[in-house]
C-alpha cells in the first residue's frame, strides 16, 4: 500500500533549507503532497508578503522531482481538512512546529523534521537588504 505525505510551508525565497525538508518529507513515503500558503494566508501569518506571489511559488514547489502534488493553502484552521481530503497517511513538519500539530495523530502520523541550521527564509531577505 503506498503511503501519502503532507507538509505545508511558504516556500518564499527558496533555498537549501527549502529542499532538505522537502526531500525528507518525501522520503517517508511514495507520494508528496504540499500546500503553499496562500499570499493571504502568509500576510495574515507575518504581517507581509511573501517575496514571490503564490503563483510562482507554487511553480518552484511543482518543478521538483520528489513533489507529486501541490495546492494553495488558504487556511491554518482546515489543516485537518486537507490531511483528510488528501488521505495523508503522514503530516510531516519542520520541528520550529513541534507539538504543534499533535492534535492531528487521531487521523495520521505527525512528524517532525529538524531544520536547516543557519537559514531561514526571513534571514535571507534582512540580509539582503542590508546590501
């Protein structure tokens, strides 16, 4: 039986951090489900936008070889609602999330990955402003 994964994320400015969380996610199972957050979504999340609107940041996250499908997250509160609609075996996370999303171990796994060290998405774009 295949096993289905879900993680969400921004995915804004995408990098190595990017990737590895990616990459692990994919490797817990056969198929790699990923919601991008809407540009709404993020605004609401950060108070700002993304660097990259929705559309292209969907694209990036569609382009990568272990990605089988992407959608638009609109919402933090229908997680639940995605994981059931995708029939995600695994909801799989950076561990900045941890504890999190525990609530959702009654319908999947939950697990959580270690982050990058040294980048983040929010780190890139001070830097470069700096420049």
């Amino acid at each position: 039986m295949s096993k289905r994964i879900i993680t969400f994320g921004t995915f804004d400015v995408f990098h190595i951090g990017h990737v590895n969380i990616l990459e692990r996610c994919a490797s817990l199972g056969d198929t790699l489900i990923v919601g991008v957050s809407s540009d709404q979504l993020n605004f609401s999340k950060k108070n700002r936008n993304p660097i990259y609107d929705q559309e292209s940041r969907v694209k990036i996250i569609q382009s990568l070889k272990f990605v089988d499908e992407v959608f638009v997250e609109h919402s933090l509160e229908k997680k639940r609602e995605y994981i059931e609609f995708f029939k995600a075996d695994v909801l799989a996370m950076g561990d900045d999330w941890k504890g999190k999303f525990d609530e959702f171990n009654d319908i999947c796994e939950v697990v959580y990955f270690p982050r990058t060290p040294s980048i983040s998405t929010t780190e890139i774009i001070e830097i470069t402003k700096q420049i």
